[in-house]
C-alpha cells in the first residue's frame, strides 16, 4: 500500500514538473534559446520583441489577482489542463509567423492562458505535494525538473532546427531558416498538447492532508477578506520584493544566447547551445538546493543565490569578458545561472516557513505576483532598448549593471527575511 502510494506521488510530482514547464516553452523558452533567429525570422527588433513580452506582462498581471484565488475554488486538474491546451493553439499560430501587431496579441492571449488559469494552481498543486516539511524539495523538484524540461525541449528544438538546414547555417537563406524555424514551433506545440491530455486524464486532484474548517466553508466568490487576510503577513511584502528581484535576474537568462553570439562570436547553433547547455544545471541546482533547504532555511539559500547573482553581474557589466575569454565566461555565466536558479526555486518554498495558511496560498501568491512578476512587463522593453541603443558589448554591459542593481535591492530585502524567519 505505502509502495503504491510512493508510486502514486512520484507521478504527481514528474506531471506537475512537465506541465509546469511545457505552459512556458513557447512564450518564452523558444524566444530564450533560439533569440538570434526567432528575431531574424519575425523580423523585429529586441525591443519590440520586449513589447510582445510586455504585452504577456500587462495581462499577466490582472490575471495574477484573479487567478491566484482562482485556485482556491475551482479543479486544479481542470485548470492546467485547459491552460495547456489553449497556450499549444496559440503555439500552432505562432508557426504561421504572424504579423507584429498579431504576435502582441498572441503574447496577450498567452499571458491569460499561462498566468489565469494556470500559475496558482500548479503552485498550490506543489505546496500540497510538499506537505509540512518538505516545502524545500517540492519546490526544488519543480524548478528543477522544469529546468530539465525545458532543457530537453531545447535540445529536441535544436536538433530539429539543425536537420533541417541542410548545409552551413552561414549559407542557408532566410526562407531556409524559417522553415526550419517552423518545424521547431509545431513540435513543441504539439508536445504541450499532449501534456494538456496528460495532465486531464491521469493527473488525479491533489488535496491537503489535513482539511481545515477554513478550507471546507470556501465558496466559489472570490471575497476581499481573503485578500486582507493575506496583507496582514510582513513575508507578503517582502516575498513581492524578493520575486520582483529574482524573476528579473531570471529574464536575463534571456539574453545569455545573445551575449554569446555578439560578444563571444559564437554562429547561431552554437549561441543556442549556451542557453540550452545553462537549462540542464536547474534539476540539479533544483534538487540539491531543495534537500539544504529543508535541512536549514529557504530564505538563507534566497540570501546566497543573490549574492551570486550580484558578484556575477557586476563581472559582467565591467567588460571584461571577451570572445577570448572563455573559460572565464562559462565560468561567470554558470556561477550567474546557480544564483539565479537558487533563488527561483525557493521563494514560494518560504510560504510554509512563514506560516501562511494552506487554505489561502492561491490567493497570497495570486497578490505576490501581482508586483513580483512585473518584470515581465518592463525587463523586455528595458533590457530590448539597452541592446538595441548600444549595440555588442556595451550594450550588454548597461544590462548587466542594471541586474546588479535588483540583485543588490534583492539581497537586502531577502536579509531582512531571514532575520525575520529566525525570530518566529
């Protein structure tokens, strides 16, 4: 019976981990790995390829302060599955290159379908998973394995890219890098399809041990006493701040192709690589990151993951990497990916160490990401206009500067958590 119920878990967990990351491959993984080319085949700009992300912001964030109660009423099974299905429709779109004034629209309909319908329920989903004490792993599982997800959706993308461009990628024409292009769009599209259906038919409703009195008289109205229930919590605030700073550092994975094509002289397949190559260090950073957290304390692994992050960035925004220096930038961008990933994983972890009840956790990460998740409305026209005004290095190195200042606002603001979470 407990080998069954072992079974039953670790299936929860590896449908939670592929759903988590499969919503998310085609908004933003493809644009990450494959960002030369995606820009040379729609024909835009960084910057206007970071309006289409802030185009997913703006919705995203309406569809934070709905959706998080959201999962504290409805099916969570029913949610993700849905969302999945309707973000792989747009996926299918997306083959067919639309114009750039479709491709903001598109980017809007994916900030309704992934952030809506699926964020809280798959964060709830997990913290259910954890259960009291394993807060830490459950999420160390799921970043984790969504890193190795989309790792291996990468890998799969870049092998078909590289069997359809037939001869050296310097002589293949645009047409030939489109269509290319193309055949990596309707693969991945189909591939989140197929998760949705997972997800539907096998992905049994996870529920809470124990259920609180609290959680049995919910209705199905979202109340405003929910939301005044959670401003009460010191960690509500400080986690927005935390989240903000972290999930930008996380967006700056985005340009880690780029640099290596404009700085490092890298051709397209190799500078897709890097970012590839960088996605296969989250399941482990995810996995061990997890087990020290629960042995000690979220919070101090968020503390160290920003340190990381701003020592890192502060090397990059010198300028003292070069295409001649690569050991020194797999190096510095390995380091830079550790913190970034260490603090990804274990910002919803630290929920449970500050006593936020279960019964409102889609409704307080539904307030926290209202403000933690802006930079998808700001970080792609910022980061877009630095690159663009700048063209090659110092471009970069402006980007880079400006990471180090949300680093350093990070680390402060996850200070001030630990020493918090110590005194309860």
């Amino acid at each position: 019976m407990a080998h069954n119920k072992t079974k039953s878990r670790v299936f929860k967990i590896i449908l939670l981990i592929l759903a988590g990351e499969a919503v998310f491959i085609l908004p933003f993984v493809l644009a990450r790995i494959f960002r030369p080319t995606f820009l040379e085949v729609f024909n835009i700009t960084n910057l206007q390829l970071g309006s289409c992300f802030s185009v997913y912001g703006i919705v995203a964030f309406f569809s934070y302060l709905f959706g998080g109660p959201l999962a504290d009423k409805f099916n969570l099974r029913k949610l993700m599955s849905f969302a999945l299905l309707l973000t792989a429709l747009g996926g299918f779109y997306l083959a067919s290159y639309p114009s750039l004034y479709n491709l903001h629209i598109l980017y809007g309909f994916w900030g309704f379908t992934t952030i809506f319908l699926f964020w809280a329920a798959m964060i709830k989903a997990t913290r259910i998973w954890g259960g009291k004490d394993k807060q830490g792993i459950a999420f160390g599982f799921l970043d984790g394995g969504r890193g190795l997800t989309a790792a291996l959706f990468g890998s799969v993308g870049v092998l078909i890219f590289s069997f359809f461009i037939s001869t050296d990628i310097s002589l293949t024409t645009l047409a030939e890098r489109k269509d290319a292009f193309k055949q990596v769009i309707l693969f991945t599209s189909g591939a989140v399809a197929f998760v949705a259906l997972l997800v539907f038919f096998f992905f049994k409703t996870l529920e809470p041990e124990t259920t609180s009195l609290e959680q049995k008289s919910n209705n199905k109205h979202l109340t405003i006493s929910e939301f005044k229930k959670v401003m009460k919590y010191p960690a509500t605030w400080l986690l927005m701040i935390i989240i903000l700073c972290a999930y930008f550092g996380y967006k700056m994975t985005d340009v880690f192709s780029l640099y290596a094509k404009d700085v490092m002289l890298y051709n397209e397949i190799e500078s897709a690589k890097v970012g590839t190559y960088l996605l296969y260090m989250r399941p482990i950073i995810g996995v061990v990151i997890g087990l020290l957290a629960d042995r000690t304390r979220a919070t101090l692994w968020i503390v160290i993951g920003f340190l990381l992050m701003l020592i890192t960035s502060l090397i990059f925004a010198t300028g003292i990497i070069d295409s001649k220096s690569t050991l020194l930038f797999i190096l510095t961008i390995g380091t830079m990916a550790l913190g970034v990933y260490s603090a990804r994983v274990l910002y919803f972890a630290t929920l449970e160490e500050s006593n936020i009840p279960l019964a409102l956790t889609g409704t307080v990460v539904g307030f926290i990401s209202i403000v933690g998740y802006t930079p998808d409305i700001f970080a792609g026209p910022l980061i877009g206009y630095l690159l663009d005004n700048s063209p090659g290095e110092l471009g970069h190195q402006h980007v880079f500067f400006t990471m180090a200042i949300f680093s350093c606002l990070g680390l402060l603001t996850s200070m001030y958590l630990y020493k918090l979470s110590i005194k309860k």
